[in-house]
C-alpha cells in the first residue's frame, strides 16, 4: 500500500465529498439506496475512531423531482429554488439515514465568503471543531440557495479541499460516479487507469472532462483540480467511485491517490492561495517570476510590467508571468492608482515613502514552480 492510502487508511479525520450522480437521477431525485450505502460506508469508519465531514452534493438535484423539473435547470434562480427545495429533503435523508447507527448530523451551508473573509473562515473552524467534539456528523454544501454568480464556490470538489485544510483533515475522499482517473474518456474502453498520481508529471496530457450526468457542475476536471489543490497543501487525497466508498474508507485499495507535499501548509497561506478571492493581477517579468516563486523573494516595482484590475492595499492579486500564468497570490500593498508610475523603477529611484515592497514575501504564496 502506498504512503498516501495508509495514511487515510489511518486518518483521525477525513472529509469526505460525494457528488450528486452519485445519489440523486434526474427523475426520481434522491436515490435512498445510494444514500443509505453511503452512510452505511461513513458509520462504518466513525465507529472505527474517526471524525468525518461530509461535503454533500444533491440539493439541486433532489429538488426536481418535487417541483416537477426534467432536468437540472441553467438559470441561477431556478437553480436556487431547486436548492431551497432539495436542501431540507437531502438533510431529512442523511438524519434518517445516520440515525439508523445513533449518529446526529449537522448541517453546515457555505458561500464563498465563509472561506474568503478572515473573519468567516475562523468562525467556520470553530463550529466544525464544536460539532466534532460533541461527536455529529457535520453535512457540508454550498448555500444554493442564496449564492450569486460572483460568489459561487463551482463546485463542491473546490469546496471539500478547503474545508479539508480548515478543519485540519488528515486525508480526503473524493466519491463520484467514476471509480478513478484516467488518461482520457474511461467509456472509450482504450484508456488506461491511473492509481497514484506522484508528480505534475503524471497528469500532463489527461483529457478529463466535465460531469456528463446533467446532474452536477463537476466531473473529473474538478476533482483533479480540488486533489491538486488539497495535495499541495499536505493533504492526502484519494479519488474513487461511490460504490466503492466501504473500501475507500477501509483500507483506501481503490481509485487513484495523489502524494500530498510533506508539510501542512499554513492556514492563513492557504487562505491566501486558494480561498481569497482576487480584486486584480500583476504582471512580471522573467526577474521578478524567478524571485517570487523559486527563491521566495518579495516583489519589487521594478519587476511589474503591467497592472490590471480595481483594487486597493490590502487587497488580494495575483501574479502573472510573461506566459500569462498565475505563478503567486499576495496581498498588495499599493493601491491600483498608485502603481502605474512606480512599476518597473528601482527602488533608489522612488520617493522614500513608495521605496516598500508591493507584496511582501510573508503575504505571498507561490502557486507554480517554473521549470
């Protein structure tokens, strides 16, 4: 067995995500078997010693059977009407359902303010960690039923990596109606599977597509995203099918693992690269991409380019190389007005109140290493 499937073989605390083909159809909504084989898989592993958060999608998908919907609506507030209704029917399911084993659920609603705002974000911490601790089962989703376009998650595959590090999991599952990752579309029959993802290697040349049930907002590109994600910050990750989710929590044999980096990433850099949401973009030169992400360096005036976005200090930006890659996030120290006289100027040739970096190296987080 691999380092990262025992260590989710072994973990004390796991979130794990389920998507909605996974428990709900187009005409019947949810699929209590489905449901129930889930819980059944989740009870198995709490009875075991471990705390687990369930990132749950389904809402909108429970929610068209009732209001006599065909199929996942495309307007959001259709979609959140959905929501409004399959959010009570897919609490009522999994209260049920844990019930059967004594466990009491709790359900958590987030939107992305939850996770970008400092604020937010600890007071989530801190009502996962009291539901834990008085022993329920926490049942995470995205608040459909309030959500914007601007403020939507995406997905619940993002979702599940964040709450992941802001709860301090030690490992994450990732269930959907494919049992792993492969190089291309697994239904062609000449695609091969991929059980452990070790490097960025591994995954150059995928085609992976999005979820073609009609059903989510996923699919296999997100869930690549969101290991990627996790993984970068320490956490294990492990990727398989719903129907495997018994074996998935027992001894993690099933799906594709992706190895996670050898130290938790902070919370608040973790914060700062994934959760934030960015007001704007800095563009670098060859110099400053260097500095910033092989040698960790603050960014100088003298390394931007360009500027773009409506941002002040203290807000978050991101980094662009020359390629037109996202290389760091950092918090800005200028405001957008003031930059366009100071980019590309060294720092003797600035009045002495401007000669500060414009993200300082404890405010910014490399996201790719350039090879």
């Amino acid at each position: 067995m691999s380092e990262v499937r025992d260590a989710i073989a072994r973990a004390g605390r796991l979130v794990v995500k389920v998507g909605s083909s996974a428990l709900t159809t187009a005409g019947s909504g949810l699929d209590v078997a489905r449901l129930d084989a889930l819980v059944d898989a989740i009870a198995d592993r709490v009875a075991r010693g471990t705390q687990i958060v369930l990132v749950s999608s389904g809402a909108i998908g429970a929610g068209l059977a009732p209001l006599s919907l065909g199929a996942r609506p495309k307007d959001l507030a259709t979609q959140q009407a959905a929501a409004s209704v399959g959010q009570l029917a897919l609490a009522h399911a999994y209260a049920e359902s844990f019930g059967r084993y004594s466990l009491t659920v709790g359900q958590v609603l987030l939107t992305a303010n939850d996770v970008v705002h400092r604020a937010h974000y600890r007071n989530a911490q801190r009502t996962f960690s009291r539901l834990l601790a008085l022993g329920a089962v926490p049942v995470v989703n995205e608040n459909d039923t309030v959500a914007t376009e601007e403020i939507r998650f995406g997905d619940n595959d993002r979702l599940a990596a964040l709450v992941a590090h802001l709860i301090g999991a030690e490992g994450l599952v990732l269930l959907s109606d494919v049992d792993a990752l492969y190089d291309g579309d697994p239904r062609s029959g000449s695609t091969r599977k991929i059980t452990e993802v070790t490097s960025e290697s591994d995954l150059e040349g995928l085609s992976v597509g999005r979820s073609s049930s009609g059903l989510g907002t996923g699919g296999m590109m997100s869930k690549v995203a969101a290991a990627r994600t996790a993984a970068a910050a320490g956490i294990p990750v492990l990727i398989a099918a719903a129907e495997q989710a018994r074996s998935a929590l027992g001894d993690a044999d099933v799906g594709t693992a992706f190895t996670h980096a050898s130290t938790r990433m902070p919370a608040r850099r973790f914060w700062l690269g994934y959760a934030a949401g960015s007001r704007g973009r800095l563009w670098l030169d060859d110099g400053a991409v260097t500095a910033v992400v092989r040698h960790r360096r603050s960014l100088l005036a003298a390394g931007i380019i360009g500027v773009d976005g409506d941002f002040q200090a203290g807000d978050v930006v991101d980094l662009v190389s020359p390629e037109q890659v996202v290389v760091a996030r950092g918090v800005v120290a200028f405001d957008v007005t003031e930059l366009p006289e100071l980019i590309g100027r060294s720092s003797h040739e600035l009045p002495p109140e401007q000669r500060r970096e414009v993200v300082h190296a404890d405010d910014l987080v490399p996201l790719r290493r350039r090879r």
